[in-house]
C-alpha cells in the first residue's frame, strides 16, 4: 500500500496541519489542554502510517487507535470552546 493511496492517512495528515494552527491559539486560553490535542493530533497519522507497515492484530489495533485518538482530539477541541 503506497502512502499516497491511503486516503486516511492523507486525512490524518490535514487534520495534523490544521491543528498545527489552532492548537498555539487554544494555548493562550490553557497550555494543558492545547498539549493534550497536540499530543492526541499527531498520533492520528502516526498510528494509520505505522499500522499501514503492519499486518493481522497488530494493523487493527493500531488503526483503532488513531480512531480512538481522533475521537480524543474532537473531544479536546469541545472542551476549548
């Protein structure tokens, strides 16, 4: 699987940008919380990338946690409002 075929992790990626510019104005409102979502943000495209170089229960889970960490991060900027 190229990377430039794997639409979610091309998804990922955006979102990973995206954050890249809100997370230093939520910073200003609370440190803690603009950490959180970067942390949360760039493990979205970290986990797809490396679960795309895997295979049997160890792509799954990792696929399944970048989708538990983009729940996280759509919590996390719920919470900054």
């Amino acid at each position: 699987m190229t990377r430039s075929r794997f639409i979610a992790l091309e998804i990922a990626l955006e979102l990973a940008r995206a954050l890249g510019e809100l997370v230093p104005l939520i910073a200003q409102h609370d440190r803690d919380l603009a950490g959180e979502i970067r942390r949360a943000g760039t493990s979205v495209p970290s986990c797809f990338s490396e679960g795309a170089q895997r295979q049997g229960r160890d792509r799954l889970q990792l696929f399944r946690t970048s989708g538990g960490s983009a729940a996280e991060v759509r919590t996390q900027l719920e919470l900054s409002v």
